[in-house]
C-alpha cells in the first residue's frame, strides 16, 4: 500500500490522464490523444466494436470522429483506488455528439 501523500498524488495524475484523453480527444489531436493509451490498450464500444491495440483504436477515432463530427465529453466525480502499481477508476460520464451530415444531436452518459 502506498503512503497517503504518495496514494493522492497517483489519484491527482490518474484524473489529469483522464482529462487530458477527453480534451484530445474532442479536439482530434490524435497524435497526443494515442499519447495517453498504452500501446495494448484494450477498448470497446458496444458488442461489436473492439481494440486490442492504440493504432487500430486511434484510426477508427480518427474516421468515426472526423471533421464532420463534434464531441463535448464531460467526466466527473471520479472514484479511484489505487494498490501498489495498479489502480482502478470509475467516472460519471455525459457525452453530446454532433453529426453535421445528418443534423443529429446524441447525449450519453455511462459510468
């Protein structure tokens, strides 16, 4: 187990991550937004949408969220614990996506 001090600086560093992601990630700076996932990062969207590897998940962003696309994320209230090297994290999410295209408008939210 970590000291406190140390345990809050790791969770303070976890939650900066987690802002920067959604900050590059709703700007399409793709090449620093692949900076805040390991090269195995492991993500899904839905059943059918899965990566195993930072390349193949930041090409997919790169189309999906092209220029015609506007994404506003929103995290907060975050819940991290962290154990050594390891941590686990759990954030109230509120998403708003703009397809220009099609003149749709979709909110999310998720933990």
């Amino acid at each position: 187990m970590l000291p406190r001090v140390e345990q809050s600086q790791a969770i303070r560093e976890i939650e900066q991550l987690k802002y920067r992601y959604l900050r590059l990630l709703d700007l399409k700076r793709w090449d620093e937004f692949a900076d805040t996932l390991t090269a195995d990062v492991d993500a899904g969207y839905g059943e059918r949408v899965r990566f195993g590897r930072r390349d193949e998940l930041v090409a997919y962003l790169r189309t999906a969220a092209g220029p015609g696309v506007i994404t506003v994320h929103h995290c907060h209230h975050p819940e991290i614990t962290v154990d050594g090297d390891t941590a686990r994290g759990t954030w109230a999410l509120q998403d708003t996506v703009i397809v220009l295209e099609h003149r749709v408008l979709i909110r999310g939210a998720a933990f």
